[in-house]
C-alpha cells in the first residue's frame, strides 16, 4: 500500500541489494585476480561510480562464466523512498561485509608471498556484492537460491550499470589475498545464510 502510494507521490524508489555468491572448486583461485583487479581500479579511481560499475560489469561477467562452480548463495535487500535511508544501509552492509573473514584486503602488502614460491590455493571464494539503485528490478528483488534465477540476476546487475540506475556499488570477497585460504569451517562460521544452489 505504502509503495502504490508513495509511487503516486511521484517519490524515487531506492532498493538496496547484497547478495553472497560461493564458489568452489580447484580452479576458482584466478576469480581472486579480477577482484583484486577491480578493487584496485576503484581504489585508483577513488569511488569514481562509473569505474566502479565497470568493474562491477567484469565481476559479473566473470562470475557467469564460472557458473559450474557455484556452489551456494543468498541475497537480501530493502526499499527505501527516502535516500538518507538508502545510503545508511549501505554504510550498515558495507561495514558487516567488510567484517566478514579476510574481506578487509590490503593491497599494499606482499607479506608471505615472496618467502615462498608455494602458495596454497583456496578451494573456496566468496563474492559479497552490494549495490543501490533507483527503480524496480524484479530479478533483483527476488529468491536468488537457484542457479537460472542467479543468472539473471548478475545479468540485471550489468544492465543497472549501462542504464546509469547504480547509486552505490560496493564489492567485498573472501579470501582477500593470494595465499589465504577460505575453509568450509571459516565458511559456516562467517557465511550463515549461504543456500546451496
């Protein structure tokens, strides 16, 4: 009732979305190039929204082509008509995924690498994406617990980007470096509400 009414007002609608994406496998290790890649980028471009969302763009279009390694996901997500309101939940699911385990990269640091030339690969990644947009997006606002419904809903991701509907963009994953290794233990313990696809 509330959203008939305040699309009546002619009021802007802001959704606020993160979603978790797991994947698995002994050769997801390379996705932690382009994430780290990207971060880069957005750090070099201090937050500049449109590298962001290129970045953005090739995350996502990574991760599609990784769809035989998805292993487990979850989404959640609010709608705000006021963008005060938007933008604190952003802050609020910035910091929670940030606290997440190894989300908090530095890039830095070369620590570990150059003693040894054996680097253990993780077996498990995780992708953490949070974003805010104007508009409605049903592929967005929906159960993403299923591999075709995650399709779409990476594909909508993109789509956000070239029609300049992202306000905020906000990409965290685990493990953060080269080296470290996510556990299924480390899983459970910092990824409670993964769904296995």
């Amino acid at each position: 009732m509330r959203d008939t009414f305040n699309r009546m007002m002619g009021q802007t609608r802001y959704v606020v979305f993160r979603l978790f994406l797991h994947l698995a496998g002994s050769e997801v290790a390379p996705i932690l190039g382009v994430l780290n890649s990207a971060a880069r980028e957005a750090i070099d471009a201090e937050g500049e929204l449109e590298v962001l969302g290129a970045g953005l763009v090739e995350i996502c279009e990574t991760l599609l082509r990784y769809d035989e390694n998805w292993l487990s996901a979850a989404n959640e997500g609010d709608v705000f008509w006021n963008e005060g309101e938007a933008g604190d939940y952003v802050n609020e699911l910035f910091t929670d995924s940030a606290q997440r385990y190894g989300a908090d990269a530095d890039y830095n640091t070369t620590s570990g690498v150059s003693e040894s030339f054996s680097v253990p690969v993780t077996r498990n990644v995780i992708v953490m994406i949070t974003v805010a947009y104007e508009g409605e997006v049903p592929e967005l606002e929906t159960d993403l617990s299923n591999i075709q419904a995650l399709k779409e809903a990476l594909k909508a991701l993109i789509n956000l980007h070239y029609k300049h509907k992202l306000r905020a963009i906000q990409v965290h994953f685990s493990p953060a470096q080269l080296g470290d290794e996510l556990t299924n233990d480390h899983l459970l313990q910092y990824f409670p509400e993964l769904i296995p696809l």
